[in-house]
C-alpha cells in the first residue's frame, strides 16, 4: 500500500481507495477493482492561515489504495493525479476535478475520500457466420452475425498473474459486441463456443491471432479503442433426399404413394428449404400431397416450402396419385424426380450428389377379370336362330 509516515507522535489517518468505475455509475460496484500506481497528493494547512503548510505524496498499491498517516490535525486537500485514458466518475464532493478537501482532528482518522475513474479505451467486434468457410475476414455481401453468443473479456489490473477483472457481453442481432469504458492493459476476448448454433462452435475459422481457439489477446494503450477481436464460424447444410413408392411395376388405373424422405446430415440448418416432386402429368392423375404440398398439374410438381430444417432432422413427406386408364400409346414407364435446394444464407451444400432421387416403376395394362360365354349350337333349319 502507498504509505506516508510523518512523527509518530500525531495519529490522525487519511486513506481511502481508487477504482476503476468501469460502469460509470460514480459507485464502486462488485467486481470493480482498485487502480494500481496512481499519484496521490496530500496538502495540509495545519495553523489554518490558507497556506499550505505540509505536503506528501504516494501511489495506490496493488489494490488501488492509498495511505497518509501520523498526520497532525488541520484543514487538507487530496489531490489526484488520474491514471492517462481515464475520466473522473466520482469524488468526495462531487466536483469531479481529482481533488476534495476536509479538516482531519487529533488522531482522527478519515477513510472518506474515494475516487472513481472510468476508462476511455473500448474494445468492440463480432462474431460471425463465414459463408464461404476460407477464414477472411467478416463479408457483408455474404457473411452474417451470430446472435445471443457471449462473449468475455479478462484483464489482470494489478499484473499479479492473476484476473481481477470480468465481464461478459451478448452479442446483438447482427452478432456485435462492445465492452467500454476500459483502462490501458491486455485483454483477453473469449467466445464461449457453446452457445453458437448447431455445430458452428466446432468449426471456427477465424480470430484475430490465428489460434482458432474462440480466444483473442488485445494490448489497449491509453484512450485506445480496438476492433481487431473479431470471430469467424463455418458449417453448411449437407441434404439427403429420396422418393420411393415400394413397387417396381404399375398397371392402367392403379394407385400409388410416393414417400419422400430428407434429411439434413451437415453441420447447420438449412432454411427456406425448397423440395420439389416432378411427374409425368400424361401419366398420372388425381395428384395429392400432404403437409402442404402444392400441386401444379401445368408443370406437373409438388412444391414443400420448408422454414428451415435442423440438424439431424428428418422430414417425411407424401404424394399420391393414379396411373391414367389409358396412358399415351406406347408408355412403357413412369419416372417421379425429387430435388432439394435452400436459399444459401447458411453455407452451400456440402454434397450436391444426393439432393437429387428418382423412382421408376414399369407401366403394363391392366390384366382383363371379365367373363365371355355362350353356346355353340346345332342350327338344324338353317336360319340363324336356336
């Protein structure tokens, strides 16, 4: 601690603490911490004629703290000499100019006079989906921000080795942060991965220091404000699809289901999912579709649009229909196609090969169930009738 020993013989004690007001609420909150090595002045008028009679000096130690003592009585003036990037939030009189005053009895001792200080430096940035998974730098015309992801900065104040000071922010909608009010010193910036969506956390491609550890170091000097401490995150979509009906042969007339199965094997979820079933209308007829499905019978299609399928997830979706009675002459097969596509924002398939299926099934007529007969018979007259 900064201390000042004057005669042994006079007891009076003036000491009190200076903190990094990192709120700026003029209040020395929980996890606020003292200002290391900051000049402390104090002057004394001990005969109370206005002239300075006596005058000390120290800096806060470790813990921000500053003490005078064996002071004799009078009237005193502490004065503050505040750290270079920082502006005064609080003081005794609330004067904010770095000094306030008071008259100190025989042996008194005053503990009153705490300043408060916030920084001027800021550290600000974003974490952010990197579209195109090749570790750049934040792309406005492809990337977009990750939001509800904290973020945390660490600073050891006192350079013990050990952190004094924390606090988390959240990134906002467009996957910014910003801490401020910050004093000189080196940071560090941690994403806390698990709170980036599906499996983006796995797969970073982007900080500042190359690590790609969700962990960056800032160096702020005085009064600096830094926006280096940014944070890349790649995963994509990766689609499975297939349309089966569970038979290899169809006759004129009958009916059928098609089950359509898609699944998202990557590593985001995809959204504004588009699924499309294609089908000979000269083929089949009578076209319905479940959850939604929307018959064009012009294009022959069943159109799903889908907000967005998750990771892991499986849709399962149907289409029914009716081989015609009489198919154009020489139809020999009926092809049904499905495809899946998104809109992009989350990163491009990764395998295009199986966003594509088809089932074929053989197209014979119908095998005839009725019944021919009558009689043969002995016309013995010879005019046509029995």
């Amino acid at each position: 601690m900064g201390i000042v020993h004057r005669n042994p013989a006079v007891t009076g004690v003036i000491s009190s603490v200076i903190f990094w007001d990192q709120d700026g609420d003029g209040l020395q909150d929980a996890g606020e911490v003292g200002l290391e090595g900051v000049s402390v002045q104090l002057s004394m008028d001990v005969d109370g004629d206005g002239t300075t009679d006596l005058t000390f000096n120290t800096t806060t130690d470790s813990s921000g703290s500053y003490l005078f003592e064996e002071l004799p009585e009078g009237v005193y003036t502490v004065t503050v000499t505040p750290l270079s990037g920082t502006v005064a939030t609080s003081d005794k009189d609330g004067t904010l100019d770095n000094q306030s005053s008071g008259t100190l009895g025989d042996g008194q001792t005053d503990n009153t006079h705490k300043f408060g200080y916030r920084g001027t430096g800021s550290i600000e940035s974003q974490v952010y989906f990197d579209h195109a998974g090749d570790g750049g730098l934040y792309d406005a015309a492809s990337d977009h921000g990750l939001a509800g992801v904290d973020v945390t900065l660490q600073l050891d104040v006192d350079g013990d080795g050990t952190v004094d000071f924390t606090q988390t922010q959240t990134t906002d909608a467009n996957g910014d942060y910003s801490f401020g009010n910050l004093i000189a010193g080196d940071y560090t910036i941690t994403v806390d991965s698990g709170d980036l969506p599906d499996q983006l956390g796995d797969q970073p491609t982007y900080n500042a220091d190359g690590t790609l550890d969700h962990t960056t170091d800032v160096t702020l000097g005085a009064g600096q404000s830094s926006s280096v401490a940014s944070f890349g995150y790649h995963g994509s979509p990766d689609y499975t699809i297939s349309v089966d009906d569970g038979l290899d042969a169809l006759q004129w007339g009958d009916a059928t289901t098609y089950t359509i199965t898609l699944t998202n094997n990557g590593t985001y979820r995809g959204q504004n999912v588009v699924v499309t079933d294609t089908f000979p209308t000269s083929v089949l007829e009578n076209i319905s579709a479940s959850h939604g499905g929307v018959v064009d019978l012009n294009l022959g299609t069943v159109t799903w649009n889908l907000s967005d399928v998750a990771v892991g997830e499986t849709v399962v979706l149907t289409v029914s229909g009716n081989v015609l009675n009489a198919p154009p002459a020489g139809t020999t097969s009926l092809t049904n196609t499905v495809s899946v596509v998104d809109d992009g924002i989350n990163g491009a398939d990764s395998n295009l090969s199986n966003n594509e299926n088809t089932d074929v099934n053989l197209i014979t007529p119908a095998t005839g169930t009725g019944v021919v007969s009558s009689v043969v018979f002995w016309d013995q007259d010879g005019d046509g009738l029995q």
